[in-house]
C-alpha cells in the first residue's frame, strides 16, 4: 500500500505535465481511481498517529488532581513555590467557616480597612462598619475583597499575624507543606508563597465542606444596607467559567481568581461530571491563558481517563526472606475486602500499576500498619507515574513480647486493684473474727477462774 501511496504522490505532482496531454474520459477516469485508494488507504492525521495527547499549558506551573484521591493526574512544576494572589482567600474562607458561625457579627477596624493596598480590591467597608461573617465570606470569595479578608482574619483569630498562624498550621493538615502564608488575601509580600500542588490539596480539603461549596459555586451574591452602607452591594464572581461566556464549562462547581502584577494571573478550579471531581490549579499566567490551560486540564482528565478498581491482597506478595514477611501477610489478610481506586490513562493498562509497601510504626504500644505506594511500571508522558499511597491498618493485638496499648494496661489495672481490695477485705475479716473469738475466750477463761 506504502508502494500504491507512492505512485498516487507521483501522479499528483506530475499532473499539470500529463493533464494537457489526456482526453476527458482518462481524465474522469484517473480521479476515480484516486477517489477509491484515498478512501481505501486514508491519508494519516496527526491525530490518527498520536491518538492521544497531554495538555498544552502556557502557565508556569499547574497540576490537574482527583479530588476523591488526591491522584495527581498532570503537573508542571507543581512544587515550585510561587506567588498565589488572591487564591490565597479559599483558605480564608474555610478557616472562617471552621472557625466562626455563619451569623456572627464582624466589626470592621480602621487596620482591616486601610491596610490593603491602595487599588486593591475591596467592597468599600468603613471603619466600625458590621457585617455578617457570612457576608464577609461571599465578599472574599466573589468579588475578591481584601477588606473583607481581613476582617475575616480579626474576627477569628484577633490579627491578621495570629490568623497566618492559623493559615500555616490548617495548610499543612491538608497536606500543604511547602506553602507559607502571612497575610489573608494574597496581596504581594515575599514571604507569602504556596505551590500548585499545596493550593490543590488546600481545596480537596475545603472541598469537602458543603457550606464552602456552595460559597465556592455562587455566581452573584447581595449584602443588604448596613450600620453604615445605606445601599445594599451586589456581589459576582470573577471566575468566568461560571457564567455563560467564552470560557464557561460545563461541569464547574466553584473556582478562586487571583492576580497581581507580581505573581499574574492564578486561578483554581472543581468540576465535575458523573462521580469524577477534578481540581484545576494554574499559576503565573498572561492574560486569559488561566483559562485556556484550566479548560484543556479538564478536557484531559474527563475525555482520557478510565477509573480502575485494585485489591491490594491480590497485588502485594510479601518478600521471601524478610523478617517482616509473615506481619505483612497477616496485615494484607486482615483487609483482604479492601479494594481502592485510580483514575489510569485510556492508553495504559491497569497491568502496568505496581504497590510497593513499607510497615508503619504508629507507636510502642500498638502494632505497625501497612502503608502501600501506587504508581505505573513505566513512567510515560500521558500520565503522571506516581499514583499515591493507600493505608492499610494492623487490627491485631500486640505480639507476644510487646507492650499491652493503654487501654489495655487500664483495665489490667482496674481489675489488679479490684482484687486486691477484695482479697484484703476477706483478710481484715478473717482478722476480725480471730480477734472477736480470742476476746471472747479470754473472757470465758477469767469467769472460770
């Protein structure tokens, strides 16, 4: 066929020498000809030879995750620390959620006011003015208010310095731990850096608090007349995947805008379809290409991407020779039912997904887990190798030879004391007696006498 493609290449280029020289008929003829092997042997596209491909991301630095997992499905420098701007405010908006109550008042000062920069964005707030915490929030989240931020941060923890405490420790229990937060809007300061990895994970966490979502996926929100705003404001979302535009996607669930002229364009991003939750994060962007890249992420992860189910019993087969082989055993037995998930590449085999493992030692007082590390046999370009982990725990009592947990040494002791009050109440009565019937014989003894 290779040969019959040749001869057709030939004959098209050498047709405006012969075409002068052939009657209609041929003519009529030879196109016919060409019609049938063109459609018997079609020209490959681009596309027919790589069916398929990774997404094209302008930005500087991106990452694509499963929200259920945790699974990283693209990364582009995903742990270079840059400037978030004012995605730094999903993290605001859930400590002020996990912290405050949605009606409490907050009571802007003159510092939460005035301190922002000058052209930043706000929501004009004065100082002493009172707006609800759930006001605040929706200000934060929508139109990006700094002020608003602020006065989030006081409310909860009493300064915007005692608040990046809160921002730094609440980071690293979503498994943020290359991100340092000082401030609550992402307004530029040199300290104040996260990585697209550690905003993804910052989001699966808020992700899974339903007042956050729905403060997350609110297009237009309105904050009624206050002790000092006469006229009620009228809040919408920045994020244009939202709303009916260029650039809306079907799917999206909520998303976080930022920007300043140091760290350009950021912007995260939930969608979903069908059980599949997907997060976007893409940082240090031009104009518009926070979009583009976000929608081409999404495009990759919905159309390209099978979940697949694993056992880890049927897949591990603990190591000849190890002393830990039979612990192993007994561990996997233990969760023999267990079975997790991963989202693999529609051109890679679930085949080609190996688990590695190492035990894990909670303490002294209780037996070692299972922790497994997932990834691909063989790294490739469409799809991040590195799967994750999944933790199996150790249910079983401590060998013999190891220390009893607490709980246990408790009731030893419990039952210890228990007996031993016991046993010396039957003593001090067995004493008693023998003292009432001596006394008593003592007795007996003198009236004889």
């Amino acid at each position: 066929m290779k040969f019959v493609n040749q001869v057709v290449q030939n004959y098209v280029g050498n047709t405006h020498i012969t075409a002068v020289k052939m009657k209609q008929p041929a003519r009529v003829f030879i196109a016919v000809l060409l019609a049938v092997l063109i459609a018997v042997n079609p020209v490959q596209t681009n596309a027919e030879q790589e069916p398929y491909q990774t997404p094209q991301i302008v930005s500087e630095a991106a990452v694509l995750m499963d929200a259920k997992t945790g699974q990283v499905l693209y990364q582009k420098n995903m742990h270079t620390q840059m400037y978030p701007a004012s995605i730094t405010k999903i993290l605001t908006v859930l400590l002020g959620i996990e912290n405050g109550r949605l009606q409490d008042k907050v009571t802007m000062s003159r510092e939460a006011v005035f301190s922002i920069t000058r052209g930043s964005s706000h929501i004009a707030l004065t100082d002493g003015e009172e707006i609800t915490l759930e006001q605040a929030l929706y200000a934060a989240m929508l139109p990006s208010a700094n002020d608003a931020s602020n006065g989030i941060a006081e409310h909860i923890s009493g300064s915007i310095e005692d608040f990046a405490v809160l921002m730094n420790k609440r980071a690293r229990e979503a498994g943020a731990i290359n991100s340092n937060f000082v401030n609550p809007h992402g307004l530029h300061d040199e300290e104040h850096v996260s990585t697209a990895y550690d905003m993804a994970m910052i989001t699966r966490a808020a992700l899974r608090n339903d007042t956050f979502r729905q403060i997350f996926g609110t297009v237009r929100y309105t904050i009624p007349p206050t002790n000092k705003q006469p006229e009620a404001r009228d809040l919408w979302s920045e994020h244009r995947m939202l709303t009916t535009n260029r650039f809306y996607y079907e799917g999206v669930i909520g998303g976080k805008t930022g920007y300043t002229s140091v760290s350009q364009n950021t912007l995260v991003t939930a969608a979903k379809r069908g059980d599949r939750e997907l997060i976007a994060v893409v940082m240090k962007s031009q104009a518009y290409g926070v979009y583009t890249d976000t929608i081409a992420l999404f495009d990759y992860g919905f159309e390209q991407f099978t979940e697949a189910s694993f056992v880890p019993a049927e897949m591990i087969k603990p190591s000849r020779g190890r002393g830990d082989t039979q612990l192993v055993a007994d561990i996997l037995n233990q969760n023999k039912d267990t079975v997790f998930t991963r989202l693999i590449h529609n051109s890679i085999s679930p085949a080609d997904v190996s688990v590695d493992y190492r035990l894990v030692n909670k303490s002294q007082n209780q037996p070692p887990d299972l922790q497994l590390s997932i990834r691909l046999k063989t790294a490739g370009n469409l799809q991040y190798a590195d799967l994750g982990s999944v933790y199996l725990f150790n249910f079983d009592m401590p060998q013999e030879g190891k220390s009893r947990p607490a709980w246990l040494g408790y009731i030893v002791m419990a039952f210890k004391v228990l007996l031993y009050t016991i046993l010396g109440i039957i003593a001090l009565l067995f004493m008693l007696r023998w003292c009432i019937r001596t006394h008593r014989m003592l007795k007996h003894k003198r009236i004889r006498a």
